[in-house]
C-alpha cells in the first residue's frame, strides 16, 4: 500500500522537475483539482485564484473564455468518451505583471448528454516558445532592418486603405520615400554604413508619423507609407515635414556623419488609385520626376493628358514592332560606303526599316529610339544581324556594316548568336563591320573593350559612329583596336561653310591617319565637300552625293568591291 504515495511523489517530483502542473476541472461545479506543485508551477498566480474555473479565467489573455471555447466548439461526444483539446494563453496575476504564457494540454468527457462534464490534463510554462512564434510573426510581417513592415504587408495594408476610404468617402495619401544617391554612400563608406543610414532615415520618418498611418520599407532606398485622412494640403505639408526632418540634420554612423536628403513622390487616394498596384505605380512615376528635377523635392501625381497620349502610342507601337518582327516585316536598306578617290563602292551600311501594312515604310530615326525607350531594340537588333549574315552568306564579294545599340553591346545573347552564326558561315565574319556609337564607347570602356575583343577575334572590323559627338580620346579608340571612325555628320555637312568645322573634321582625319585608323566621312552633300575630304586623306564617304538607302542590293550591278584595308 506504501507504493501508492511514492508513486504519486515521484509523479509530482517530474511534473515539477519539467515545469508542469497536472489539473482535474469540474465542468459543472466551476472547481478544479491541481497536483501538489502547482504553486511552484503558478509562483505569482494567488492560490485562491486557482480553486475554480471561473476565477482563474479573470487572469487569462487575451480571452478569458479561450478554455471554455475549446470545449463547446469541439465536435459532439458520446458519454464517457474523451475528446483531447490544446490551447494556448496568457496568465497576468496583476496588471504590472509581465504575461505568463501557458501551453494547456487536456482531455475532456460527456455527460449523457454530450456537453462537458470534466476535464484532466497537463499546464506547463511555455514563455520561449510563445516569444519565438512572436519573433518569427515579426519577421514575417516586418523588415528586419529597420522594424517597419515589409513590403508585402505594406501593400496589404494599402490595399485595406484604398478600400476604406472607398467604403467611407473620405481620403488618404500614399507616398514612396526615396533616399537620394544610397549607392554613392554605399561606394564611398561601404554597405553597413548605408544600412546604418536606411535604418536611420526609418526612425525619422516614423518620429514624425501621426496615430494611424502606416510606415514600411518598400525596397532598398524606399519607403511607403500610407497617410490617413490625408487631404491634398495635408499631403504637402506632411511631405516637407519629412523632407525636412531626414535633410536638416546629418546622420551620424561609426564612419563618421553622412549628409543625405530624399526625395519623395505621392498619390492621393483613391481619387486617382482605385487599386494598390495603381497607387504604388503613380507614386514611383511621381517619384522618378522628382528625383530628375531635384534631389529632395517632392512631386504629387497629377492626370496629364499628354502623358496618358504617349502611353498609348507607346503601347501601340511595341505592338506594331512585335507584330512586324514576327511578320518579317523588319528589313534592311543599304546604304553606299565608298573611296574617296576612285568612288567604288567599298562597303555597305545596313540600315533598319519597318514595312507596315499600308505600303508605308518606316525609317530608322522613326523605329529605334522608339524600340530603345520600350526596350525592344535588342530584340530589333538581333533581327537585323540575321539579314545582314544571310546577305553576307549569299554575296560572298560584299562587305556590310550594321550598327548596333548600347543595350545590345552588352547583351550575352547578341554575343551568343554572333558566335553561333560566324561558327555556321566560315568567311562571313571578315566581311562584317559592327558600328558602336562613340557615346558607348566612352561610356565604360572596359566593357565595351571586351565585347569588341570578341568580334575581332572572329575577323570582324569594328567602327566608332558619329565620331566627335561625344569628343571620345584617341587613346581610347587605340585601347578599343578601333578599325574605323566614321565622323559625324553635323561636322561633315557644313565644311565648305565653316572654318570651324573645316579646322575640326581635317585634325580628325589627321589624328587617325597617324593611328593607323581608317576615316569615314558622313552626310556628304556636295562634290566641293567630297573633294576637300579627299585632299584632307579622308578614306571613305557617304551620304546624299553617293546615294541614300536603298531595300534593293546595289551590289547586283557588277562593280569591283575592294577589301577595306
């Protein structure tokens, strides 16, 4: 019979070892049973307040009827069977004490009528579970850097806003705060002090928040934040306000202080968004016109009818650009490179045109910088090459030049298909000259270094376009292995009138001839201008004199085509 009580002590030794309290809750009579260390179990719970269900209830968070809820919304039991539960809550044993979390782990029975008549189980302390689920919830819904939400509930919480002030009638704003020039912090300090500085910029913009609007870190350098009952005026106000607090002071970072200022581009709601998708783009259009007027301005999204005109074009146009790329309605015009001196043609330009369905033919100067701004040129220029190798293939005595865009200077699968291509053809490469702008070539000369080092390497010939525009250095087009320079026409057109540019295009063509780089003159009008070129030493012209472009192949017509040196 002694086992018994060392049984039940050896029970409440482990229950307490472990943190748990062992419970027999009397459903109908309100009281529960609790095993001996449950007062170690519960140290700040009063032990009054553990005698029945109904008082321990007053301590229980954040709902006190959770225990209870747990058993009537159980489905129906037979009497005598048991139905496991767990539940999770907070025990507070005064209003300054912290919250005690406890994990509940029971099984209740039925009376012969199905309703609960009694409960056992098990109560343990859970504070470290409770504060990790938290901590996860947090990181889940919240930046780790700076606190604020992150950005898909940010955008969950705009959503809720447009709504609101739909259902209500009222109004609200959202604004995108960018932190101007981040990557120049980034490069000159390193990424721990732009971090330093983001999280800076967040407690700044939150110190200056009014009760209900919302903050969040909407990507790297930006923040969204949704201001509520948020009239026009109070919108400009609140944005100087902010402006004001992130520019005025410095922020100080282990690397000494930073200066920084942002800008900021807003939206009101739902006047001009109906959805979140709406007013996050009319806030980053907003904010992309700030920051190119002035860094640290802000801008407020107005309807601009000229700009909703140019969308619709823009759209049309990409159509009518894929559709013809896929109607093989992207062609080639030729246009006529020859000697200055003896005028046999010695390459031709290749130039893109765009059939459209009424017979018209759009030119260059019409399709590429629309194709460049709605970033179809690579896929024109890829187009392009595939004409001009077939010609290549084809005509095995001419040589043909084409130029190409910045984009596609650096694009891997213009590179790929070249490869591909010249491996296909054998003696095509020789006769290929690529064209790059001179505004290219001086904008990372390394890069385009590499590119250019691969087209030599398949035998091709490489041409700087409209040289002088942007004044590119000599030793740039020596460390680039230039082959040819092609001088800018607005510098060509007018030599027979200008001594300016007379004095301008003859030192081009010296400078080159010393570098052993051959010259192509642009936009020749008159013989007066072709004979002075080729006096000067010019190599090659073009232009209205020779010929313009052409869709037919001059080269059908017997000539003799010398190899350009």
């Amino acid at each position: 019979m002694q086992a018994v009580p060392q049984v039940q002590d050896t029970l409440k030794d482990i229950l307490a070892s472990i943190g748990q309290a062992a419970f027999v809750w009397d459903i109908a009579g309100d009281a529960i049973a609790w095993s001996d260390n449950a007062a170690s179990v519960f140290a700040d719970i009063p032990p009054e307040a553990l005698t029945s269900a109904s008082e321990f209830a007053k301590l229980i968070e954040p709902s006190r009827s959770i225990r209870s809820e747990a058993l009537s919304h159980a489905p129906p039991a037979r009497s005598g069977e048991g139905v496991p539960y767990r539940i999770e809550y907070g025990v507070r044993a005064s209003a300054s004490a912290p919250v005690v979390w406890i994990e509940e782990t029971g099984c209740w029975f039925a009376g012969p009528d199905g309703r609960p008549t009694r409960a056992h189980g098990i109560v343990r302390i859970n504070n470290e579970r409770h504060a990790r689920d938290e901590a996860l919830l947090k990181l889940s819904r919240h930046d780790p850097l700076t606190g604020e939400l992150n950005r898909t509930h940010l955008v969950g919480s705009l959503a809720e806003a447009i709504e609101e002030t739909t259902r209500f009638r009222s109004s609200c704003a959202f604004m995108l705060i960018g932190i101007d020039h981040l990557a120049r912090v980034n490069d000159a300090f390193g990424f721990d002090v732009a971090d330093a500085v983001i999280a800076e910029v967040a407690q700044r913009i939150r110190s200056r928040l009014r009760g209900g609007d919302v903050l969040g870190r909407f990507s790297g350098n930006k923040f969204g934040l949704i201001l509520k009952n948020c009239t026009v005026d109070d919108t400009n106000v609140a944005a100087e306000r902010f402006l004001a607090g992130i520019r005025d002071e410095v922020v100080p970072t282990r690397s000494g202080p930073v200066s920084i200022t942002a800008s900021i581009g807003a939206v009101s709601l739902p006047r001009y968004a109906r959805n979140a998708d709406e007013a996050i783009n009319r806030a980053q259009e907003t904010l992309d016109s700030a920051k190119r007027r002035r860094a640290g301005s802000f801008a407020l999204w107005r309807p601009n009818v000229e700009r909703d005109a140019q969308r619709r074009v823009n759209i049309r146009v990409t159509d009518e650009i894929v559709t013809a790329l896929n109607d093989r309605r992207i062609v080639a015009a030729f246009e006529p490179v020859v000697e200055a001196r003896s005028r046999a043609p010695a390459f031709y330009e290749c130039l893109v045109r765009m059939e459209q369905g009424d017979g018209q033919v759009l030119l260059a100067p019409d399709i590429v910088p629309v194709a460049e701004r709605l970033g179809l040129i690579r896929l024109v220029d890829h187009r392009i090459l595939e004409l001009v190798v077939d010609e290549l293939v084809v005509s095995p005595d001419v040589h043909l030049s084409l130029n190409i865009s910045p984009e596609t200077t650096m694009d891997p699968d213009w590179s790929a298909s070249i490869e591909s291509l010249m491996h296909s053809h054998p003696g095509v490469a020789e006769r290929l000259i690529v064209e790059i702008t001179e505004t290219v070539a001086i904008q990372d000369v390394d890069d385009v270094r590499g590119f250019v080092t691969r087209l030599k390497n398949f035998g091709s010939r490489i041409a700087i376009d409209d040289f002088g525009a942007g004044y590119t250095s000599f030793r740039n087009l020596r460390k680039l292995g230039v082959d040819i320079v092609k001088i800018d026409g607005a510098f060509v057109q007018n030599i027979a009138r200008s001594a300016d540019d007379r004095a301008f295009v003859q030192t081009l063509i010296d400078l080159a001839r010393r570098l052993g780089i051959k010259t192509v003159a642009e936009w020749v009008q008159d013989e007066e201008a072709a004979v002075m070129l080729r006096e000067w030493g010019c190599d090659y012209i073009q232009g209205r004199l020779i010929g313009l472009a052409s869709p037919r192949r001059p080269w059908s017509v017997p000539a003799a085509v010398p190899v350009v040196g």
